[in-house]
C-alpha cells in the first residue's frame, strides 16, 4: 500500500520529456519532487505562471509571488508571466499536456467529484472545472476508499459533479486504473503487495482486473 | 496625455454607493488592492456584490469588508480560509455564487472586449451549468456565459503613471489586468506613480484608456497567506 | 466651401479634453494637426497604440512604428503598445471616446458606405466595420457631392454598407449636419459663404434646414 | 525549460504541406515573418490558405509568395497596394476573404484561447454578416465568428529565448502574439535569440508554451511602407 508520496512517485512516471503540467493541491503538489532527473518539464500554475520553481529560501520568500495554493514560490530561468484570463484561455486550447489533481470520488464513465459535500461548507471550485473540462490528459491521485472504508471508485458519482467523463487514469495507494472510453475502470498496475481480490473489494465501480496485473515498480 | 491622478483613495471611491457592483483584483491576498479595501471600510457603504476570485481571510482583504457586514454577494471561485465568511453564509446573511475560475477570468475579459458572452466547456453537465444555454461546437459542448457588468473595478499595480497606464509585478498580476479592463470606472491604487515616459511602452500591461482614476497607495502589507521555504542545503 | 484642412480643423473643434480618439485615413489624419492647444488627447492607432506622436524626423524614422495607414510615426511620454485584439476589444468596448473616419455615401438614417464599390477591385474594410458598428460618437468627414455632383448624402446608401444607423454628424466642405434619431440630416453650420440653398440643393436625403442656420467660425 | 530551437527558418517550416492553413503576423509589412517567407518561397509550397491582416506588396511580405503562385486563398481585412495580387484575383486564380480587422484579430484570440466562437458587432446589416448567426444581447445585434484553425502561425518577435518566450517591438507586435497562440505548431522567428532567464517574466508577451519552433532570423530588410518624416524646425 502506498503513501501519498508513494502515489506521487508513481504519477511523476507517467510525466514525459516536454510536458507542460499543472499540478493540483494536495498530493498532486508531491509530484514535483518526484520528476525523473534529465526530464524538462514546465510546471504551470493558474493563477498566472508558467516555469514554476521550487520554495523560496527562508528570508527570500516574496509575497508578490506565489502558486495557485497560494505558497511562495520561485520562478526558473525561461518562466513567464501572465493573467488569470491568458491561463485559463491556454488550459482551455489544451497547450498544457498534463493536469494531476485529487478527486472525493470517480466514477467508472469518468466523471468526478471534487469540489462539493452537501451540507458542508463549500470552498469552491477555484480552477477545477476548467481544468478537467479543457484538458487532454488527467490523471487523478486519491485514496481508494474513504476513511469509512467506502470506495470511491464508483459505478456513478454520488456527489456534485466537477466535470463529466473527462478522467482517463486514476492513481490510488492501492493501484494504477484506467478509465475505460467505453466504462469500466482497468487495473494496469497493484501497489506493492496488494492482491487484485483487495483491489477487487476496493473498488465498487466496474472492475476488469486482470489476476497476473503487475506489481508497480516505483524507485 | 490625459491625467488621470486623484489624491488617495477616498476621493477614488469616493463615488462607490451602497448597492454597487465592485470587482477586485487579486488572487488570495496576492495583488489585492489595501488601500481601496481600507478606504471603503473607512466609508462603510453597504450592500455590496463583489466580484473577486477569493474574499481574504478573517482580518484582512475583503474579509475587512466582511466584518464590517458591507458584502451583500461574492461572486467567486474559492472562498475558503474566512470564518467570518462560513458565519454570514450560513447565517443567510451573505449571499454567495461561486464559478469557474476561469470562467470568472474570462467573464471579464469579455467586458474588457466588448464580448458580450463567450463559450467556455468549464461546469458543463455539472450544477454550474444549470439554466445556462449548453451549445455545441465540433462535437463538445460548451456552456454560453455572459461578460461581467461591474460599477467599478478595484486593481493594484506595481508602477503606473499619471496616465493610468499599468504594470504588474510578477504573479500579482492575476486577475488584475482583465478587471481594469472590464470596470464601467476603474480605480488603479499603484506602489510607485511615475511620470509619462518613464515607464517603456512594451512593457506596459494595461493601457491607461482602460484606467479613469490612479494613486499611489501607502503601508502595503502584503500578507503572506502560505509561507513555504526550504532550508539553506 | 471648405478645403480638406477646413473641414479637418472644422471637426477638430469636436474634440474635447480627455478624449481618446481615432482617426481614419485621408481627411480625418489631417484632424491631428488642429487640435486645440491645451486639450489633452489621446490618438489610438487601431494596429496597436495609444498616444500616436508626430511623424518622426528625417533619419529617425523606425520600421517597427507605425500607424493604421502604415506610416511612420513615434510615441509620445505615455503612450503603450498592445496587439490587434486588445486594440479591438478597447474600440468594442467603447473605450474610445470619438471616432473620425471618411465615406464614400451617407444616409439619412445614419448607415455608411465607405468600403466597396461593385465592379471595381475592393481593398477591404480594414477596422472601419469594427468601428462604426461599435464607437459610440463618429463623426464622417466627406465631400457632399462626388466629382460628377450627385449627392452623397442620401435617402439610402447605393453602395455595400459599412455599417448601420451608426453615424451622428457629418462635416462636408459644405456644411456640418447632425443625423437625427429619428433620421433625416438637420443642418447645424454652413461652411463660410456657402447658402442654405446650395446645401438643399446638394443633400439628396431628408434635410431639415433653417434658413438662419449660422455660417460656421473656424480660426 | 524545454527547448525549442530549430536551425532555420527551412528547417521549422519543413513540415508545412501544399493545402496547409497559414497564419502570418505582421500589420502591412510591419513584424512580419521575413525569414519564414523566403523559406516558403524556397520550399516551393503550393496552394497555400493564408490568414494575415494584408498580403504584402508586390516584391516583399506574401507578394513573394503571390508571384510564385503559392497562394490559394487570402483571409484578410485589407489587400490593397499589390498588383499582382490584384491580377490574380481577376483572373480567378486567387480566392480572397475579406472581413473586418478587429474579427480578424479577435477569431485568432478565440483558437488561442480556446473559445469555439465570439460575438462581435461588426459587420452587423452588412454583406459581411450573410449567412452568419446574428443574436441581440442587451438590445445590440451581434454576429456570431468562429475561432480560425490554422495549422501553422507564423509570427515575428525581437528578442526570444530557447524556451519560446517572445518580447514584440513597438508596433510590429500587432497581430503576432494573438496568432501564436492560434496556431496548431507556432513557429517563431526572432531578431535576437537569448537563453532562458534573459527576458524578465513580466516582460514577456507570449509565453513559451505557445511556441512550438523558434530560431533567430537573419537580415532582416523590414521595408517600411509609408515613409513620412517632418522637418527638422
């Protein structure tokens, strides 16, 4: 079973030579730290930076710069910078290759939910839905299940929609899935030592889970 | 060039009424304009709809305006980090519509264009999408969302001049520039006010026709919301 | 009857402080050079800049600046620079405070005529389409009559429109008339020496006229 | 950063096919792409769609082009000052689309920023609007444009860096940076080509991740189309 930065080890793989990536919050942020060495990729942050570099210094932090999670920041030699409308106007024509973000729960056509708990305090869903519904390529990093030990890998969301049918793989301390165009959650990797009947109980939304899937090999 | 200049910020919001229509630059507490917020605390008009990505923290931003009961609406992406905020909602105080971020960017843009809508994918087939035209476009649907109609737009920049042109420093830009363009009048509070000429022309992020009133502001705090480091080796 | 510089100086009298403005080609470039001194405008060039200075001196003139007639010009202490949408979206959205532009044809009901004529090789409208349909004051500097004397200021243009019910003043070499909502051109000033017979007989559209209309004061 | 520097300009070019939708920046002969065109030219490419606010003259800009009968069809706000140009589109050997500039413009803005269609005013009760979709917002008729999809824009910067930033000059911005956005591959070229770090981040029009190719130009004629000077006193 993975840790959450187990999960970002794993997802930072799925990062190619020459992506633009857009990183979410939460566990999405680990990634970062895990990009393969000799690997050029250019984080983008919305609310207005492209060439995200790591934390400032202790004394150096600048509060006229910061990320979408609103930490200080750095830029890198070749970052740019730019308004809310320009960020959001290159997500929605797909110039960013890659978006990671978590997900309260996915269904098995794609669909997810992140954003919203009736009867909680809603936050808001800043740039999510943007971000699911422009981008070619997602993947999602969750727990499998709920702290009640309930799935959230489900055959249809139960809560409020933040984008339809627009999720593709899935990343969980439990396992790699993809998302299947015609439906159906595809187990392609198990985490270490977890066995595909666990996987199978995990996961409430339809499962075509082969019984020799491969361990993931993360280091 | 026409001067643009006004003597600080309770002249330049001098006009804001109760009821007005605000948009305010800004992401988190990065870019916000202080010294207009503080202004319209000092003027305690009310019944404010606030267009703006975030509404601050408890004690400071727009969360100053919050405390002072002057927010009738936020329109917003993510309002999270606000006690005060959670209070009135729930209270049925304050009332709250929250959209896209980039919807919300974009909205304005269109403002600032003389769009009068503009088609975005962002909420489509989720509650956002609800009483909204769904149209489709090379086989994806995307929602019809109409441009901003604010009063007045609330932006800080780092340098302008005295012809309201505007430059931003770094990532507090955001959703500055798009709100100067898109204000019926639009305020600029700036931390240095130089003369014509000095700044380069290439360089300027919004032109001056977009600004009707500029000042210098004073006593930028500039909160930090999350402060992130990492040690020296 | 006025010249080209009369009817140019004649319009630069509607100019008022603080106003940010286009000017057109032909006639209405000549504008720039009367306006009053002590009132503050701003020249937009519709390829991309506010604060349209002078042309430059001999030996200091610059490729890269240049205006909507692709000439040479400079800046001035406070001018910017930005792309052809952003200088769209300013004219779209009313940013600009007077428009001044040439025509081919005027009606009555304030649609103009300055782009096309059938048969003959058409240049393209260029911005003025974008102009007239969005500029909330423009005013048409032209001559009343073509060089074979018909009227051009008509019950209804002949020509393709540039645009329509758009136009509210009208300087001629003979006369300055407003376009009436209601339509009609209502005569407002008659150029020096010039009867309100003369402009009767050289309006073809609905004229109101007052045989007492005021010759206008220019210098 | 990720690297984006070709050779040359017939290196960046060389995937450009007979049939191929161009973009091409530049306001007259003002920040055009000069290297790229000659390229063309050497290429030989034929039946090319191109989408630039004019078509050059008859010895420079996409008149080299036009004489060498490259060209299929011109999408263009303006055409004039160009003979053979005009030959051939009497003879019926050259289509041309004429629509408004501020269209123009803004149907580049819309591929760059993905919006499938604007709304615009112009052209509205013209033959510009015949078979287009007009809708009132607000009580003002507007037409409704598509966002252009090219498969190539070709754009002119000053100064650039290895990652694609690019920095316009002056007016040769113009239509550059909006169709470097639009285009499916963008290709950039640059007077001066810089490594990444250079350009200060606040500086840049165009950030890097719309530029596919870039490579710096060489000799660059930058004719100058209407030379008008005043005396000196």
């Amino acid at each position: 079973m993975l840790d959450k930065n187990g999960i970002a080890k794993r997802i930072a793989k799925e990062i190619k030579d020459g992506y633009y990536v857009n990183l979410g919050i939460g566990i999405p942020t680990l990634v970062a730290n895990f990009i393969p060495e000799g690997i050029n990729v250019v984080l983008q942050s919305e609310n207005g930076l492209l060439g995200m570099g790591p934390f400032p210094f202790e004394g150096e932090e600048d509060a006229d710069l910061i990320n979408a999670g609103k930490q200080t920041i750095t830029t890198l030699p070749g970052s740019s910078i730019f308004d809310s409308a320009m960020s959001f106007g290159m997500i929605r024509s797909q110039k960013i290759d890659l978006t990671i973000l978590g997900a309260m729960e996915v269904s098995e056509n794609g669909d997810i939910a992140n954003w919203k708990i009736p009867g909680k305090m809603v936050k808001g869903m800043g740039g999510a839905m943007d971000l699911v519904a422009s981008a070619k390529n997602i993947i999602v990093a969750m727990q499998h299940v709920n702290k009640a030990g309930e799935s959230k890998l489900l055959p249809k969301c139960s809560l409020p929609l933040t984008g339809v049918s627009c999720i593709r793989k899935v990343v969980t301390e439990l396992a790699v899935l993809d998302i299947l165009p015609e439906g159906g959650f595809k187990l392609v990797e198990r985490a270490p030592g977890v066995s595909v009947d666990y996987i199978r109980q995990a996961t409430a939304g339809k499962l075509f889970a082969d019984d020799n899937a491969p361990e993931m090999i993360i280091d | 060039m026409i001067n643009k200049v006004v003597a600080g910020a309770d002249e330049a919001i001098s006009d804001i009424k109760n009821g007005s229509t605000l948009m305010l630059g800004g992401f988190g507490l990065c870019g916000i304009p202080e010294n207009c917020i503080a202004a319209l605390v000092r003027k305690g008009v009310k019944e404010l709809t606030c267009i703006s990505n975030n509404a601050g923290v408890d004690d400071f931003g727009i969360g100053l305006m919050l405390q002072q009961h002057q927010v009738k609406k936020m329109i917003s992406s993510y309002v999270g980090e606000n006690a005060e905020f959670e209070r009135q909602l729930l209270s049925g105080e304050l009332e709250v519509e929250l959209i896209p971020q980039g919807t919300l960017a974009t909205r304005c843009m269109a403002a600032g264009y003389g769009m009068p809508a503009i088609f975005t994918p962002a909420g489509v087939g989720t509650e956002v999408a609800e009483g909204k035209e769904t149209r489709n476009f090379n086989g994806k649907d995307y929602l019809m969302e109409y441009a901003f109609d604010a009063d007045f737009a609330l932006v800080k920049a780092w340098k302008g001049d005295t012809a309201g042109n505007l430059i931003f420093r770094s990532t507090s830009r955001n959703f500055n520039p798009v709100m100067a363009m898109a204000g019926k009048i639009t305020i600029a509070e700036v931390e240095e006010l130089v003369e014509p000429g000095v700044l380069d022309p290439d360089h300027i992020h919004t032109p001056g026709v977009y600004v009707h009133r500029i000042f210098q502001g004073a006593n930028y705090e500039k909160r930090i919301e999350q402060r992130t480091v990492r040690p020296r080796n």
